[in-house]
C-alpha cells in the first residue's frame, strides 16, 4: 500500500511523492467446486465460487489528522 511521503521543501518545486509507508493485514479464504461430464456427445460444466476477504489498515501516517 503507497501513502504519501516526507514533506520535502518547497525550494525543490516538485509534488510529495508516494511511497509504500502502510502497514496492512488481509486475511481471507476461497473455495471452488466444479463439475464436468458428458452426455453422448453433450459434453458440459458447472463451476461454483465463493470467497470472503478482509483488509484492515495497521498503520497509516497522517500528520495532519485530515
């Protein structure tokens, strides 16, 4: 995850850029079943995907409070 970086004096003309500063923890899971077969010359499938996921943000530096 990027946020924003290290203020950098104004002298040097140029934006603050991103940086990958974020502390993040994703946890989740996946589960597919599938199905094939064939009836004479009918061949055919069936697929079934679930999943769930999370992502919390740790830590996120915000100085600023915005």
């Amino acid at each position: 995850m990027v946020g924003p970086g290290q203020e950098l004096p104004t002298i040097l003309g140029i934006a603050v850029p991103n940086v990958n500063n974020l502390n993040m923890t994703s946890k989740g899971w996946e589960l597919q079943v599938s199905w094939r077969d064939q009836i004479r010359d009918f061949r055919y499938g069936v697929t079934l995907a679930l999943s769930d996921n999370q992502v919390v943000i740790d830590k996120y530096p915000n100085p600023s409070k915005i």
